[in-house]
C-alpha cells in the first residue's frame, strides 16, 4: 500500500484543538472592543470568516441572496428590501479583508410569526444555512455569537424549573451542592436491574436527581420506559425513610424520532418520572415540542437536555450559541464539564468552557437559567476542584454535580460494583472539603495530597475510589 507522504501526514495530524483555542482568543478580544449593534427589528448574527476570493463586506450580498429575500438589490423601501439580510460590521484581520468577523443583521420582517415569536429552529435555518457552512467560497466559517432582541427573547419558554425551582422540586436545601449520578450499566438492562441499581443508591442524601443513560433505549422490548420508571420510582418511595423529607428527581431517557418523543415522554411521566432526558443534536426542535406538549401539567417535567453529538454542531456554530437556544427552548439540566488537573476529558474546556456555562447562567429578562451540570469524569479525584469553583463564584447552588462511574461502578472488596461504597466515597470526600484542609494545595498536586489525607484519616470508602479511579497511583 502507498504510504501517505510526509508533509500530507502532519496536516492530517493538525491540531484543531490548538486553533479553535487562538481562535478564541482573538474573537473574543475583537469583540469585546468592538461588538456588533444591538436592534430591536434584527437578530444580529456574528461570524468567523476565512473565505477564499470575496472581501468580507462583499459576503454579506451573497449571505442576503441566498439565507433571505433572493434578490440582490431590492427596490428601496420594498417588502423584499424589508426581507433582506445587511451588513451591521465588519473586522477584518488583515490587509485583504478576506478573513475576520462579519456581523449580518437578519430581518424579523421576514420570519417573525403573527404572535411575535420565533423558534430556535427558525432562527438557525436562516442564520445557519447552506450559505454560511455549505459554500466553497468559505475556506472556514463559524457563527460565533447570537443577539436577539429581549422583546422576541420573552416569547420562548425557557427551563420550567431552573436550579431554584429544581431545588424546591426535591425539596433539596439551598446551599447543599447538590449531586446526581448515571445509572451503570448504560444499555442491556431490564427494568428489574433498574430498580435495582435506583435502590441502591437512592438513600443517599447527598443525591438529588439520578438519570439513566443517554444508550438505554426508551422503547426496548425487553426493557420498556414505562416499566422502567414505574420500578425506579417505586426504589424511591422505599428509600422514604432514609431520606427523610429530601426528595429525589429521576430522569427517564426518552431519546426517540421526533414522531415518537413526545408519546414517550408522556409515558415517563405517567409512570412517575419527574424528569425527562433527551438528546436534541439529531432531533432539532425536540425541546420546545416537549415543553409545549407538557405546559399544562401541574408539574411539568425537568428537562435534562443531554448534548449528545453536539460536537458535530460545534465545529461550525459555537458551543455557546448552540446552549444559550437549548435554554431558550426550555431545558433545566446542562452539562459542561468539570475542571480536572491536566489534559481535559471532555469538551468544553478552557474559554469554551467559560462561554458556555455563562450562555447557560447569565441574566436573560423572563428566562429562568439551566442548571449547569459538570459531568464528563467527574469523581473524587476532582470533585473537591469544582466544588471550590462553584463556591467561589458564588453558583454552589446552581450547579449539579454529576458522577457516573464515579460512584456506580466502584467495586467492593468482593470485587462487585457496589453503588453504596461509591456514593460512601463521594460523602467523605465532601468532608474534606469541608473540611478546607486541601485550600491552599496547588491544583498539579491535589490529587497526591487527597491520596494522602484520606489514608491518614482512614477513610477507607475514599482511598478506595481514588485507588480505582486512579490505578496508577498505587504503583
């Protein structure tokens, strides 16, 4: 077989990673030292452009040819000139103009429904069309940022609950960092082995929502949603006493064709479910259908908006973009990611990171904030990490604390998973931050001073986690 010629083998190694991070600097830079205009007729849509021949202002004519009215010089004063996308910007990078940030004022005239309102599905058809992401002549384009303006953004629904409304549905103390877990195993489970894995962890107090995974299918014959919740809720109720007044929220997966959703949510929900888990990446518009479908219930459900496959989407819209919509639509749990020393495990990190839990949290006039949700490795070796982020910036309470493995799959000293040794582990490792004994430990060596401290304090649940999670310690 041929071999790949060398200089051909490194750019096909070429780090994306390390661009998209330059990238951001300088877009965010530019941008806070000149943002686009705000208006209350247009959605303003920013851009990334390397293009190939056209300067940047010249790209706005063909983004209005084809993303609105179809003409390129409508008659002044027109319904279509109303109808046509403009140019609201430009920051070119260099002396050829042909790469930098380009703003397009998108016209409401053109797609605001009779009651005032839009979708997120209206808004990324026009905004992020064949034009934008399809086109030759765009050697890279990213829609970076979005401004609606406030009197369209109070028609959309946004989270029923928020991290207060979800607290209040538990019944979970404000304050408290809230926790949740994923049930293990993912797929090849029955209800019975649902209930089973729910019992043993719903005593925990610490829990305030736990979910299945986003590969259990809601409608396997072998494993129905229906039945499924019934019995995680019924594992639940028997936990009662050991939780005391504390509630619990689970969250059925209901991930389905978009004919299907909605019957499927309904079921969750008739079984108990106070929650519901979807992914929308390969669904667009399954959020705001649930939300709508289900407004009129007395409690409408937790959405928790998994973001399955939404590194497909963000290799040409920013993460940002793509959760500031989610919550628009209406979901009340988000994941990120937790902050880990070393390399990441998941995306987001770094300023993608930032900008996305700020797209999730910040002020928005009518819209509750999601619940931000780290997940993606988080566990004892980390935890205490977020927990001192969260505390800092004042978002302990809006924040779910997401663990998995973490505390599903730890083996006992039988060599069984045992949940209760997992969520044990994740209560002292709670004490020690409470405890403020690792404060003023760098972030490099936090891991080898928590090693350390819970085999001098003997907590045994802990060093055991930390031994599993981290084999390499023990070496």
């Amino acid at each position: 077989m041929k071999p790949v010629e060398g200089r051909l083998l490194e750019s096909l190694r070429h780090d994306a990673d390390e661009r998209e991070t330059k990238l951001r600097e300088i877009v965010g830079e530019r941008l806070r030292e000149n943002p686009p205009p705000a208006m209350d007729d247009h959605i303003i849509a920013s851009y990334f452009f390397a293009l190939r021949t056209l300067k940047l202002d010249k790209a706005v004519e063909e983004i209005s040819y084809h993303a609105t009215s179809g003409i390129k010089h409508p008659p002044a004063g027109s319904l279509l000139a109303a109808c046509s996308a403009s140019a609201a910007g430009v920051d070119a990078f260099d002396a050829t103009g042909k790469i930098g940030l380009l703003h397009v004022a998108f016209p409401l005239k053109m797609m605001l429904q009779p009651d005032g309102h839009l979708t997120s599905c209206d808004i990324l058809h026009t905004v992020a069309g064949a034009v934008i992401f399809d086109m030759y002549e765009n050697q890279d384009a990213r829609l970076v940022a979005l401004s609606i303006p406030d009197r369209v953004l109070k028609t959309f629904p946004g989270p029923a609950h928020g991290p207060r409304g979800l607290r209040a549905l538990a019944r979970f103390p404000e304050g408290e960092p809230a926790f949740g877990t994923i049930l293990k195993p993912t797929a090849g489970i029955t209800p019975e082995d649902v209930e089973r894995i729910v019992a043993e962890v719903a005593g925990c107090k610490l829990l305030m929502f736990i979910k299945e995974d986003e590969d259990l299918y809601p409608n396997l014959d072998y494993s129905p949603v229906g039945e499924r919740t019934r019995r995680a809720i019924a594992a639940i109720e028997r936990a009662k006493a050991e939780r005391g007044d504390i509630g619990l929220i689970f969250a059925a997966h209901v991930s389905a064709a978009p004919h299907e959703i909605v019957a499927t949510v309904l079921e969750a929900l008739d079984a108990g479910a106070q929650g519901v888990m979807f992914s929308e990446t390969y669904a667009g518009g399954a959020v705001r259908m649930v939300r709508e479908a289900t407004k009129n219930r007395a409690i409408p459900p937790a959405i928790y908006g998994h973001n399955a496959g939404i590194g497909v989407k963000t290799k040409g819209i920013w993460r940002e973009v793509i959760d500031f919509l989610a919550r628009l639509d209406g979901i009340d749990f988000r994941q990120t990611g937790p902050i880990r020393p070393g390399a990441p495990f998941i995306r987001p990190y770094g300023a993608e990171w930032e900008a996305s839990e700020t797209a999730l949290s910040r002020p928005i006039a009518g819209i509750k904030p999601t619940m931000i949700t780290r997940a993606g490795a988080l566990d004892q070796g980390n935890l205490i990490l977020n927990l001192v982020d969260a505390e800092r910036r004042g978002m302990l309470s809006d924040i779910l604390f997401l663990a998995g493995s973490a505390i599903n799959s730890i083996k006992n000293a039988r060599g069984q998973t045992d949940p209760r040794l997992g969520a044990e582990s994740m209560m002292q490792t709670l004490e020690v931050y409470r405890s403020h004994e690792l404060d003023s430990v760098p972030v490099d060596r936090h891991l080898d001073a928590l090693v350390a401290l819970a085999e001098r304090k003997k907590l045994g649940a802990l060093s055991e986690a930390l031994r599993q999670r981290y084999p390499h310690l023990s070496k």
